[in-house]
C-alpha cells in the first residue's frame, strides 16, 4: 500500500492540514514534504522519527560510488 494512502487513513487531520500547506505554499512543495511539515507542527514528539526517516532516504538516493 503506498505511504499516501496509509497517511489519509491513518492521520486524516494532518494529511489535510499537508494539503493546504501545499495549496498556500508560493513555491512547489510536494506532498510528502507538507505531510512531514505537518506531523512536525501538531507532533513535536516525533521529529526524531521523521528526521531518521529523511536521513535514510537521503542515503538511499546518494549514488554509490
């Protein structure tokens, strides 16, 4: 199942409050973006989960050398 649909159903309040991020943002801002900006703000007690999670990711795309 994908991380989206697991997000709206699981957190519905901050995958809206992502949404409307996104809608006022002025620059493009992805949606996984917005729902992590989301969580953070209404979730202090999780930003240590979502800043391994975007290390993790973060080494994942870094090309080996």
């Amino acid at each position: 199942m994908r991380a989206a649909l697991w997000r709206v159903l699981l957190a519905p309040l901050t995958t809206l409050r992502a949404l409307r991020l996104q809608r006022l943002s002025r620059s493009p801002f992805d949606f996984d973006s917005a729902w992590q900006q989301a969580r953070m703000h209404h979730a202090p007690d999780e930003v240590e989960y979502l800043f391994q999670r975007y290390v993790q990711e973060t080494e994942a795309r870094r090309p080996e050398p």
